[in-house]
C-alpha cells in the first residue's frame, strides 16, 4: 500500500491569513517527505474557504522547490473549468520544474457555484471533461495538436515544453458517483475516489473497486487512489465521543459543517466509520490491510482539516508513516 497526503487547503479566517496557511501546506509535504510518504496531492477549488488553492500548480511548484522524491498530485484539477490546451502547458511544466514527479488527477466537478463563477454549465461537464482529457494527452504526446469537438477547435504545432514523463504524467481521475468506475476503467485511466462523499460502507467501496477492475481493457495496469481522514493517535479509539479524540473530532466536526457536501457530518448524522481513520498505530494498520485487500493500491491520508495546528498535524502524519508497512 503506498500511502501519500491529500490537503484540500481548507481555510478559516481565525486561524490567519492565507499566507500563513500556505506556509503550513509547504511544512506539512517537507514532512511528509523527511518521515517518508510518497505523495501530497493537492485539492483544486474557488470562490469559496472549501479549499484556497484555485491553482494547484503554482503550490505544487513551490512544493516541488522544497523536495527532492516527494510524488505531487492534483486532487483533481477540475478540467470542463479550464482551456485545456493551457493546461497542458502548466502541468507539462510542472513535470519538468519538479523532475518528473507529477501525478495528474482530473475530475469534472460538482460544486454548482464554481461552475457559476466560470459562466459553465453543469449540464456540459461529462462532455467538457473528456474532450479536455483528450486534448491534454494529445498534447502531452508531442503530437501536433490537432482536435475538433463541440467545445474545442485546435489545430496547432505541438507544445513547445512537454513533460519530462514521456507520454505525459499518469491520470488519475476523480469520481463522486459510483456508477462512473467503470467507464473510467473502460478507459484504462487511474481512479481517484474521496469515499465518504459517495460511499456509507466498505462492501460498496469494494463494489466500486471491482466494477472499476472488470472494466479495464485487457493487460492494462492501472491503480485506485482513496483519500480519507486520518488522525493516528498514541492511544486507541473508541469510537465518536473519545476524549482521547475530542481535539480532532472537533475538527472533523467543522470541517464538515463548514463544507458544502450535502448530508456529510460527523455527530448527528454521522459520514460512516468505515471511511474516517482515527486510532493508534495497531488500530490503523489493521485498516490499511482491510482496505489493500480490496485491491486499493494508494491511501492518501486527509490529515490537515477543521483548523488543526500543525504539530498536531505532523505528529499524526509522523506515526502514521509507518503503516505503509502494515
């Protein structure tokens, strides 16, 4: 199991401007590198504190700047937003400014006031998304960029900066509907999922992973990236109410209330179990084998969340580390 990081740059106007936030991101991957986790990925939003990073590439440079072997991924960059021949050339720069570490997660989105703020319909996204998907790995072949669709007429030369990956970083792409799995299987393209949004128990998420699995084309090679919120603790868990826990429960707590997924809470109406990953290291690892052996290849642990303070952060991310062993 390779374990990595995902911060969705949550901000909260008590804990500081965003500079200083910012700052505690670049803290939080050089950790995640010194104590040995392979990546940090990094979530794509606007217009609202659900996430302050609208360019994931410019932090992921800055990151880059900062490490030497740390994978970077988007999580995910949200494609029916953006001129996709732009974004070949970003994130082709990326790849070369960080040395070939890029992981490119793609989603189409699913908050309507973004889609708002960039004049989109939503009705569009399915079909904005995989006509940029196709630009993008056009472009990153080194091809002539030749492509006609209903969004996006090109016929350009090929990119004058291509990544240092050949063909392109991988592509991974983001679902928040189960039923998706497999057509981004049929695709024989990687799959990212955030379980809690779209999933209640493990069954469905192996459900999810074998849908995604009976799709592939065959002998194509492919991983299933999950991200979920992780606070590895020196004692154990003993469920909602833990006074053990109370400091990230709180957290968890507000990072819900303040975020704009329907339904996702934590007391009251509680997101499930199965998908937060609160507990010592032995109550952790049993975890990380439960969810390897539904064929989960990444776990990318949600650490930073609701305002918690970065040693609490780097403490968790520190012990937690160890799991990729489990």
């Amino acid at each position: 199991m390779r374990l990595g990081v995902f911060c969705p740059v949550d901000s909260y106007p008590e804990n500081g401007p965003p500079q200083a936030l910012y700052g505690r991101v670049l803290d939080e991957a050089v950790h995640a590198e010194r104590v040995g986790l392979e990546s940090f990925w990094v979530a794509e939003h606007h217009f609202a504190p659900y996430g302050v990073a609208p360019d994931p590439a410019v932090l992921l440079s800055a990151i880059a700047a900062r490490t030497a072997h740390l994978r970077l991924g988007t999580a995910t960059s949200v494609l029916p937003l953006h001129d996709p021949l732009q974004l070949a050339e970003t994130y082709a720069l990326l790849d070369q400014v960080s040395g070939g570490r890029l992981e490119f997660g793609a989603g189409s989105g699913y908050l309507r006031y973004e889609f708002a703020g960039f004049g989109v319909d939503p009705a569009e996204k399915r079909e904005r998304f995989d006509e940029a998907l196709d630009v993008l790995r056009v472009a990153w072949s080194g091809r002539p960029i030749r492509f006609s669709g209903r969004f996006h007429r090109i016929d350009t030369p090929p990119l004058n900066v291509l990544p240092l990956q050949p063909g392109g970083p991988p592509v991974h792409v983001g679902i928040t509907r189960a039923p998706a799995a497999p057509f981004v299987g049929g695709r024989g393209l990687h799959l990212a999922n955030v379980p809690y949004i779209t999933l209640q128990t493990l069954p469905e998420l192996a459900d999810l992973v074998a849908a995604y699995r009976q799709a592939l084309p065959p002998g194509v090679r492919t991983q299933v990236t999950v991200a979920m919120h992780t606070f590895c603790g020196t004692e154990p868990w003993r469920g909602p109410d833990d006074p053990a826990y109370a400091e990230v429960e709180a957290a968890l707590d507000r990072y819900l209330r303040t975020r704009v997924v329907p339904g996702a809470r934590y007391n009251g109406r509680p997101i499930a179990r199965d998908f937060v990953l609160f507990g010592n290291h032995e109550q952790l690892a049993a975890r990380v084998r439960a969810l390897g052996s539904l064929g989960i290849d990444r776990l990318l642990l949600l650490a930073s969340f609701g305002g918690l303070s970065g040693d609490v952060v780097t403490a968790s991310l520190g012990r937690a580390a160890r799991l990729a062993a489990a």
